[in-house]
C-alpha cells in the first residue's frame, strides 16, 4: 500500500504581501495601523493617501488621536481584504516616509 501524497497549500498571495508589511494589523478583514507624526506630519500624510485611495476607489477611515494617525483599510462588512487595499497599504507607508523624512533628505 503506498502512503497517501499530501497536498502542498497554495499560499495567499496578499496575506504574504502582509508580511511585507511591518506595522499593519489584519483584524479580520480590516487591515490597521497606527503611525507617530505632528499635526503637519498628518495633514501630508492624509492628503496622500485620500488622493491614493480615490483612485484605488477605497474609502480609508483616517482618524488622529494624541499624536498619532489611525488608519483603518476594509469594511467591516466585507468578504476580504482586497488586493487595492494591499496596494494602498504600501503606499501609505511610502507616503509616510516621505512626510516624516527629515529636511533635505527627499531624493529628486
């Protein structure tokens, strides 16, 4: 009798562009981060992003609270995280970089 072959799992392709994603929490099928910056710091960051997102056709929930910015990426009532909603994670962590970086340190 020969043993029974296991099948190898296909792995999700967005829950390992997750990974890639240090900071992000997958609450369900909601993606979360909390991210430090000033009042100016979150008016960039915020514009970025709503400009992201109108295009990605999301709806970002960005809320501030004592000196942090909170970014919710899902509906609460949706089937799964989307691959846009990946998407738009990263770029808000490239945008976040850039509004935080120090003077004189943006590359051209």
């Amino acid at each position: 009798m020969r043993a029974r072959r296991q099948r190898v799992k296909t792995s999700d392709y967005l829950s390992d562009a997750l990974t890639l994603l240090s900071g992000w929490e997958r609450d369900g099928v909601q993606l979360k981060r909390e991210l430090v910056c000033d009042d100016s710091q979150h008016a960039a960051l915020t514009e970025r992003i709503k400009v992201a997102a109108d295009t990605l056709r999301i709806r970002p929930s960005i809320r501030r609270t004592d000196g942090h910015t909170q970014i919710c990426l899902g509906d609460r009532d949706g089937d799964a995280i989307t691959d846009g909603e990946v998407t738009l994670a990263a770029r808000i962590e490239d945008f976040y970089r850039t509004v935080t970086a120090p003077q004189g340190s943006h590359s051209p």
